[in-house]
C-alpha cells in the first residue's frame, strides 16, 4: 500500500485538497483521498509536502511507438491501399521506443495511440498505458477508436499513386463506400453466419455499431464539416482530429456534440492546413462549451511537451481548469477510460504524478511518476529507465 501526503491534491473531479492524502492499494486502485485519511501501520509513504499532486497526464492522439524517435522505419501508415480498417496498431507498438521514458518523466502515462493520416481509414487504435516491458500489458482498451482522414494527407498519398482518392471528392466517396460496403457485409453475416470474414469490413462494422468511435483527421473547417457530415449518414459516434480551424465550425460543432482532440500547434506552418493553428483555438473551444482535448500528435512534438502545449493555450485565453480537464478527464472519456483515467478519486487507477511545482510554470519539474502505485520515476533517483 502507498500513501501520498502533505500535497497539494489537485482531484480535477472534485477540485483542490491543500495538504491532502492519496491512499493507494496493494491492487493499484486508489481507496481513499482526502484530509482525514487514516493511514495503516506498514504502508509506504512518499511526503509531497510543497508540490503538486495531479492526475498522470492522457494525450489523446501520439503515434509514439509505431513512428519511434531516432529511427528511420516506422510502421504507423499501411499505405498500399486507401482502406485499411483491419490494422490494430498493438501489432506494431514498439514497447523500446525511447519516447516511451521521455513520457514518464514529463508526467504522461497514458495515451491513444493511432496509425498516421495516409490512408482515408487507417486501422484501429488503442488507449495505452506508457510504462510495461511488453505491449499486453500496458493495454487499457484495444481498439478505442478507427483513425481516419480527411484531407491532403490521402490526396497526396494515393493520388501520387494514380488511384482514387486524388480530391477531396475522392476521399469523401472512399469513406462512405467503405461503409455501404460494411453495411452490406452486415447483412450477409445476419443470412450467413459461416459468411467468409474480412478484417477490413469487422473494423468498420465496430464503427457502425457505436462500440468505437470514428476519430476523423480533419484540419480546415470543410473537412471537418464534411467528415460531421458523413458521420451523420451512417450514424457514428465521431471525434475530430486536430481540428486547426474548428474555431470556424462551433457552432456545428455543438449542434451535434462532436469532441475535439485539438492540436498539435506547438508547430510551424508545414502545410497549407495548418496556417490557422494556433493556441488560441482550444479555448475558443471550451470557453464555448464544445469537449476539447489538447493533443502532441507525437513525433510532430514530442510527447513530454504536451503539458507545454496545455500552458501555452492558458496564455492565449484558455481556462486553467479547462486546460488540466484538456490533458485529463476529457482526454481519459475520448480514450474510453474515463472510469479508471483522468481524475484522482477512489476507485480509479493510482496512476498520479507528483510535481515540484505547478505543471503550467515553467520551471516545474516532474518529482515522481506513479503507475499503479508503484513508483516508476524518481527524479532524486538519477532517472528509472524502462
């Protein structure tokens, strides 16, 4: 059992505990949080006298492991055909990427992991705990989401190939034949259940059956209305990826309560999508009551600076609280973990970072990184590596 006391206990679900106690049990679920926390004889105790204590930080969109930092090979983009909903990430997730260390020390233990933007549908991502020697063990939920995109990114890719899509207008007719192609699917399993299977076809209909999400890569506000669009017609749960110009759409936006993992702005001007980026977006977002994630997008930043990205946008307008809830509770319910992610409250898993400061200031440094319960950083420790 481990005891966190004397902290600054920031729940995010249930506001600020000065000189709190975080009762951890042998299981690694959290069993008591508050100032009056009986703590039993034998249990660890870490003294967070003068720091913070917050939930481990979620990016809800990193390509870390499946694009490894210092490598020339990546396996995030099967791009030899524009649909490819079948790929599941975990098969690819490289557990040695040393991303994976820089996460923990800047207080990141958890995040979704997603094939890249080359294809109109990408494959199934998943929600990834960042600390374990082998991929089976860090799974929190596999799939949690189909990557898709919209955009330049499937015009370039397969257009410089000379097959469709080359336009916008070829993306949007790839997207929805793949479904119509799933729905048909269906019914042939319903007359058939010894129909022949295909793995493309099983990764959609997870996605027309709502057991998933359709997380759309869309940055300029006629993607995102056309992606909204799409989704609307087949009748998917859909969160938008990046959304660069979703301060155009709100309104749409919350019309039809679609999320935003927003970002990365943390970023120059690469592309033509992206000449809106900037902090103020996620803000916008929030302040008018559309769910915003801050997201890395990992390696386009690196994925310790996702709570740089979080400051940044608190500079620029965003709420402070609204900004913690950008990189914790919000990120841990488009992840489909909010039930064990996001917040510090009994029940819920013991992944908490201990702080020197508050996170937003610039000189704070990440003390310690627990997962678990178990301490899988100390920074008094020289670094715990994986």
């Amino acid at each position: 059992m481990l005891a966190i006391v004397n902290g600054r206990i920031e729940t995010v679900s249930h506001g600020a505990i000065p000189n709190g106690t975080i009762l951890i049990a042998d299981d690694g679920k959290i069993k008591e949080v508050g100032t009056h926390v009986k703590v039993p004889a034998g249990t660890t105790v870490i003294d967070a006298a003068g720091q913070y204590v917050f939930p481990g930080f979620i990016d809800s969109h990193s390509h870390l492991g499946v694009f490894p930092d210092g490598e020339v090979a990546s396996d995030g983009n099967e791009m030899t055909t524009p649909v490819t909903a079948g790929v599941r990430v975990v098969d690819a997730f490289n557990t040695t990427d040393v991303a994976l260390s820089d996460a923990i020390r800047g207080g990141i233990t958890a995040a979704w992991i997603t094939p890249g933007s080359g294809n109109v549908i990408g494959g199934q991502g998943s929600t990834l705990r960042l600390w374990g020697k082998h991929i089976d063990d860090m799974i929190l939920k596999s799939p949690s989401g189909m990557k898709s995109a919209m955009g330049e990114n499937p015009k370039r890719v397969h257009g410089n190939k000379e097959r469709m899509p080359s336009t916008r207008l070829g993306v949007a007719k790839v997207m929805r034949q793949a479904f119509l192609d799933a729905q048909d699917y269906q019914r042939e399993l319903e007359k058939d259940p010894h129909h022949k299977r295909e793995l493309d076809m099983d990764g959609l209909l997870m996605v027309l059956n709502r057991e998933i999400p359709f997380r759309t890569h869309s940055h300029t506000a006629d993607d995102i209305l056309t992606a909204m669009r799409i989704g609307r017609e087949f009748g998917v749960n859909q969160i938008i990826e990046h959304g660069t110009e979703a301060y155009k759409v709100v309104d749409e936006l919350l019309r039809y309560n679609v999320p935003v993992s927003c970002g990365p702005a943390l970023v120059a001007r690469v592309k033509v999508e992206v000449r809106g980026r900037s902090f103020k977006t996620p803000g916008i977002l929030a302040k008018n009551g559309v769910k915003v994630s801050i997201i890395t997008d990992h390696p386009v930043v690196p994925e310790q600076y996702l709570v740089i990205s979080a400051a940044l946008a608190v500079r620029e307008g965003m709420e402070e609280q609204d900004a913690v809830r950008a990189i914790t509770q919000t990120p841990a319910e488009l992840c489909g973990v909010g039930d064990r992610l996001g917040s510090i409250e009994p029940g819920k898993d013991g992944d908490v970072v201990i702080w020197d400061g508050h996170p937003f200031e610039y000189k704070s440094k990440v003390a310690k990184t627990i997962i678990l319960g178990q301490v899988v950083y100390d920074a008094s420790d020289a670094g715990t590596d994986q």
